[in-house]
C-alpha cells in the first residue's frame, strides 16, 4: 500500500490546507472581528497546529483509526465513532464546495453560468473519493509548489496597494468581536480530522510529529500575511470582497498595460482549491470504508451516492448561498471544534498496543 | 495483453480526461464570447439626479464596421431614467433589448447636483455588483454628467476614453489631477475620517478644431434610434468638439460634495501625497515674471501631533530643476538646469501659499481631506474618542517647505 511521505505531508500541511480559508473566510472575518481579523486565525492556527502535533504523535503507532479505536473501545463503538466522523466530513465538505462554485461562477465568469459549467468537478470528486486516502500523497506532491506559486505571486502582485496601517488599532472590536471571530471560522478549520483518517498510512519518521505542526503553523503565517494584505488593501470595505484571494491583486499597477496577468496566479490557487475541496469527501467515504472494509465494488458504489448526494443538495442550494453559510458558520459552528480539536485530542488517550487476540 | 493493459491504465485516461474537463469549464470563462448584438458592454456610466430619481446615461460600446483602417472606439449613449440606478440599467435593457454588462465599465462620473448627496446611494448598486471592477475611476462633472459623456471629444471618438486618459498614472505624476476609484473613494467613505476626493471635471470647446467624419462611427448599434434619449458619439455633427480638463477636485464629507479645489490647491495636495515626479509649477523671479520649475523629486506628508494642542504638520520636500523663463535668457542661462536662491524662496512662499489655502478649504468644507481623525484612530483609540468630534477644525497648520535645486 501506498504511504504519504514526510515530503508530501508537509507539502500539504504548509502549502495546500491555507488555501483553502483564503477565498471566503477573510472577508467574513472581517465582518465579526473587524481590523482584528488576524487574531481569530492565529488562534485557530496555535490550536490546530497543536492539534496537528497530537494526531501525528499518533501516527507513530501505525494503526489505522479504525484499529486504534477498536483496540480500546471494541468494534461496534470503533464503527459508530468512525462513521460519525464520516458524517461529519461530509457535512463540512458541504461548504467548502459551494464556496468553491460560486468563486468560480463569480470570479471566472463574466455572467452567472449555468451549474453545468461546475458539473465536471462532481465525477472527478467520485473518482478521487473511489481512491485511497493514501493516493493523495502523490498529488501534494504537485499541488504543494502550485499553491505556493500561485500564493507568492498574488501577495507579490498586491503589496504595493496595501495600507498595513489599517489594521490598527489592536483590540478595537473587543473580545466579543475577536471570540465571535474565532467561533465563527471554525468550519474552515478541520485539517486535522483529515489526518486522523490518515492515520496508518503515514511512512512516520522521527520528528514528523513537530516538524508537521510546524509547517502547518508556518502555512498558517503565510494565510495571515494574505489576510493582513487583504484587510490592508480594502480595509473597510473588506466585508463586501467575497473571493478574497481573486480581489487583492487587481490594483497592481502593471495591470492596466499588461492586462489580467494576476490571473496565472489566481488559476493555479483555484486549481489546487478543486483537491482541497473534494478532500473532506474523500476522508469521509475513507471512514466509511474501514468500517465495512475495502470490498470490490463498495469504494465505487460510496464514491457514486456521496457525489451524487452532493449534486441533488448543489442543485437545491444553487442560490441559497449566504443561507447555507450562515447556518454552518454561525449556527452549528460549535459542532466543529468537538470534532476537529476534542475528538483528536482523545484519541491521545486511546490504548497504545494491539490487545493480544487469544 | 493488450486490453489487460488498456485497462490498467483506463482509470488514469479517465482522470485527466476529467481533470481536462475542469480545467476547460472552470476557466474557459465561456470563451469570453460577447454577444455585441445583444450584449451593452457599458464603457462609462454618467448619474445625475431627477425630480423622480435618478438618470444613468450609459456609454456603450459599439462594433465600429468592416473598416479596419480606422481606429478607436464607436460608441453610444444611452440614457435612462428610474427610482434606483438599478432601475435606470434594467430601463436600458426593456428600452434598447441590450443586457447591460459592467465588466468593462472603467468610469463613474456624477453630475454635480447629484454629488451634492449622498454619491453612496448612487455607488452602492456598483459596489454590490460582483462584476464591477473596484478601480473603476469616479468623477465628478460640472453641470451635467450626460452632457459631458455625450460631449463630442476632441481626442478620441468617445468621450469616456478621452476623459480616462486624464487619471493615467503619467497624468498623476504631473500633479494636475488627484484621481480615485471605486474603493478608494468607499473607504474614505465607510472610514472613521467619512470624507474623501475626486477629479472635478469641465469640458471646454476647442475652437477650430475639425473632426473628419469617421464612416463606421455613429452609424451602427441602434442605441440612438432605440431610445428617444440616445445618441450617438463619435459621429460628426453640429457639436462643439470638447477637451476635457480634470484639475479641479471635489472634496467630499459623509459623501455629499462640499468644496472644489482649484488647480494650485489640487497641486498641493498632490505634493503632500508625495505624487509628483514630472509636474511643473511656476516661481516669479524678483521682477515679478514668471518661471516654470519642474519637480524631479517629490517628498510629501501629512502628520497630526498631538502632544498638545492639536498640530497638522503638513511638509513638502522637492527637488527642482529651472525648466522655462517667461523672458528671453542667454545660452549660458539655458544651459544651467540650477535654481537661484531667490526663486527658491519665491517657490517656497508659493507653496507655502497653496497647502495653508488648501488647508483652509479642507477645514472650512468638514472634509477630512488628510483622514486625521483615521490616523488618531489607529494610532489611540483614547485619543480619538476624545476629539473626534472636533478634528481636524481645531488643528493648528505647521507648514513646512523645502525646495532645493538639482544640483
């Protein structure tokens, strides 16, 4: 079987999971927390990234989730934890998704296209998820320096126009903005359930534990400086710049004789997000499949309905956009750090060895 | 063999075929095909305000004919009358069978009556439109802003691209025009200073001026015929032809216009900004004669002080070379670029002059033109709450101006 490296995971922990809070997330940031809008995703980074620290701590074990739940609490609650983990990455995967499709529609397109113009991501979503978890290591490996690219030239290409001024003064939205800021953001924070789903398929290598946080708190740096630049640039208006990483470099000077050429930039960070999107389907149809086992036709068959769930609920949630987010982001946003910070921290407390089978 | 092999690696055939797909749905943007015949791609939009709401005069490009030998772009404008601006671009659409499209609208401008309101209620339909580019230059226009864009151009077939050749970068660096755009002005706006500028439009005729009649423009689109309020620019015709002169500003305060810079203030606050780079302005010799200094140099900016009272300190460091006497010199005088003493200080007094009369039409207006009350704001929030309310009308002016030649 396949395992995802040190490289490839650290290329995803570094450069492919910021991308994914760098379309949306800032300008609704900046609606909660105002020009604190930095402190909600420090904390979310320390907290994740300590998160991070632990289920790496576990990967050292070399089971899988399933395995290690089902040493200490035996199978029936193995299988019910792990398919409630599932649920819940399809339900987070939800979000993510049409965030992904209305960036599309409103930054690639001229006038709204019909959802046929989405429609090829949902079989290649099926085929992904069709695919061991593990199989991703090789595309980090690609998408990893794309990100890092794309993320480079927009920040690049939007210094000149920002005013870091505006971030100033500290502390002016007070705790309830900054708290209001943090809870509200935590549906864009699950990358560590990703990798408790991972768990057994990493090759582990001594100091990946630190060594992973670390390249995901430095990920998380390099999300605040976009952030910091977004906030500078539009400052006020930033709650009304929906596609946050699509908006900074338009004012580049160079622009006006060049054209687009921001564009390159914002292609290869769009690209990369169409992988970080279907990855929570993935881990979910994961979970589901160590509970049942890797049979035949079931990866095909789970890959099918999952996608196939998603297009009947993007079909019914076309233009209830802002509905779907307020009601993950603002009304359930406490679901999320049960999952993504207390579930992981848990496991730490799971039984180390496999019990002895008599 | 061959089919167990084909389909191994059918799986992956599979997976860049799809990935192919994505890439062309996501980002072929639909070919960004336009179809002109119905589409109205919106090059500039004029507002003003009515008894009933507002009027939206629409500049749309149009195809300009077969003849490749002519150059530019033909144009129509269009204009419309409703309650909301939204309503005068639907009008467009129900008058003219035309879908409005803002992608390529590079130009605002506002009538003054209609500045002298809140502009947001006019610029929030271009602020929510997902389509609409932020950098969008605004203006403001005497009189009218549908006699300015259907104002026949002088330099360029259609009003709009002449009169956004005034706000090019080149055009800043000169001085003569303080440009903004859509988000610029809004922050100004939505910021804690609530106040903001943009470039004051005139149109003058230029006399004797002849305009050979350009066979694809003006004939084709439909726009005129469509609309009894339509015309067509770059046709010739009985009209004056215009240039178009932008170095006036108009300062604003809570989005209604309440001043006008004249030239020599819009220069200086130019060189507070630090902007200019080739921009001329004139010194008088002892003799009281003119003479045009050109900045090479420019250093500016504006700092509020509040150790005690309230100070503004507003400082302008150039370097300057002589560039053109209003009286005859000898050749050894031309080949000096060297600045006298004298007119250093003439030069100085000059500007000197223009920031404290700047500065004086800022705080008569209530426009917060340097974002003092921003600047308080970040730097202690105490502070600010404290005088808010009183700046920047309590502020004490501390100008300083250094001029030196080029050596």
């Amino acid at each position: 079987m396949n395992k995802i490296s040190a490289r490839q995971l650290y290329f995803f922990l570094a450069c492919v999971a910021p991308i994914g809070k760098l379309v949306i997330m800032p300008s609704r940031l900046a609606v909660y927390s105002g020009n604190d809008l930095l402190l909600p995703v420090l904390f979310h980074y320390l907290i994740q990234a300590a998160v991070i620290f632990a289920v790496l701590l576990l990967a050292k074990r070399g089971m899988s989730l399933f395995e290690m739940l089902e040493n200490s609490l035996g199978k029936i609650a193995a299988s019910c934890i792990v398919l409630l983990l599932s649920a819940f990455l399809l339900f987070a995967a939800f979000l993510p998704l049409i965030e992904q499709k209305v960036f599309v529609q409103g930054t690639f397109y001229d006038t709204i296209p019909s959802l046929v113009a989405f429609a090829p991501f949902f079989p290649l979503a099926a085929y992904l998820c069709s695919k061991p978890l593990s199989s991703y290591g090789r595309t980090w490996d690609l998408l990893g320096p794309i990100a890092l690219v794309g993320l480079v030239g927009i920040l690049l290409l939007s210094f000149t126009e920002t005013d870091l001024g505006a971030l100033l003064p500290v502390g002016s939205s007070g705790a309830k903005g900054i708290l209001s800021g943090t809870g509200y953001t935590f549906c864009w924070f699950f990358d560590s359930l990703f990798l408790l789903f991972l768990l057994g398929k990493i090759d582990y290598q001594k100091g990946m534990a630190w060594k992973g946080a670390l390249f995901y708190f430095l990920g998380g740096l390099a999300a605040i400086l976009f952030i910091a630049v977004f906030y500078g640039i539009f400052q006020e208006t930033a709650i009304n710049q929906l596609f946050a990483f699509a908006k900074t470099s338009v004012f580049f000077s160079g622009i006006t004789v060049l054209g687009r050429v921001d564009f390159i930039f914002i292609y290869a960070l769009a690209f990369v997000l169409i992988f970080y999107c279907t990855l929570p389907l993935q881990a979910g149809v994961e979970g589901i499949l160590q509970v049942f086992g890797r049979k035949r036709y079931l990866p095909t068959i789970l890959a099918v309905a999952v996608t196939g769930l998603l297009v009947v609920l993007m079909i019914v949630f076309d233009y209830r956009f802002g509905q779907v987010m307020h009601f993950v982001s603002e009304k359930v946003f406490w679901i999320f750090p049960v999952f993504t910070v207390a579930v992981p921290l848990l496991c730490l407390f799971l039984r180390r060895k496999p019990v002895e089978s008599a | 063999m061959k089919a167990r092999k084909f389909l191994k690696t059918l799986p992956m055939k599979f997976y860049l075929l799809l990935l192919g797909l994505i890439l062309f749905s996501f980002f072929s943007n639909d070919f960004g095909l336009v179809d002109i015949q119905k589409t109205a791609v919106i090059l500039a939009a004029g507002i003003d305000k009515t008894e009933e709401g507002f009027s939206l005069t629409a500049q749309i490009a149009v195809p300009k004919g077969s003849d490749r030998s002519q150059g530019g772009t033909s144009s129509v404008d269009i204009e419309s009358e409703g309650a909301t601006v939204s309503d005068c671009v639907s009008n467009i659409f129900s008058e003219t069978g035309w879908v409005p499209k803002l992608v390529f609208i590079n130009l605002i401008v506002i009538g003054e009556e209609a500045a002298k309101e809140d502009v947001i209620s006019y610029l929030n339909y271009f602020m929510r439109n997902e389509y609409m580019n932020d950098s969008c230059y605004l203006a403001v226009c005497e009189g009218k802003a549908h006699d300015l864009l259907t104002s026949k151009s002088a330099t360029d077939d259609t009003s709009a691209l002449a009169i956004q050749k005034l706000f090019s970068n080149a055009a800043e660096k000169t001085g003569k025009v303080m440009p903004n755009n859509l988000k610029d002005f809004s922050i100004g706006y939505y910021g804690v200073s609530k106040s903001g500028y943009l470039p004051y439009l005139r149109s003058q005729s230029q006399k004797g001026a002849e305009h050979s009649p350009s066979p694809g423009t003006g004939e084709s689109g439909g726009g005129s015929s469509s609309s009894s309020s339509g015309s067509s620019s770059g046709a010739s015709g009985d009209k004056d032809e215009k240039v178009y002169i932008a170095e006036e500003t108009a300062l604003f305060s809570e989005g209604k216009l309440v001043a006008i810079l004249p030239r020599e203030q819009t220069l200086a606050f130019s060189m507070l900004s630090g902007n200019i780079v080739s921009g001329t302005f004139n010194a008088k010799e002892k003799d009281g004669k003119a003479v045009t200094l050109a900045v090479i140099e420019n250093k500016g900016g504006v700092s509020l002080d509040m150790s005690g009272a309230p100070r503004v300190k507003m400082q302008i460091d150039l370097t300057v070379r002589l560039c053109c006497r209003g009286t005859t010199a000898p050749i050894e005088d031309i080949s000096e670029d060297d600045v006298s003493e004298e007119l250093l200080e003439s030069a100085k007094e000059v500007l000197s002059q223009y920031v404290a009369d700047l500065w004086e039409t800022g705080k008569k207006s209530g426009c917060d033109l340097f974002h003092l009350r921003r600047d308080l704001y970040r730097a202690s929030l105490k502070k600010y709450k404290e005088w808010k309310d009183f700046l920047p009308e309590v502020a004490e002016p501390e100008i300083k101006t250094e001029v030196k030649s080029l050596k």
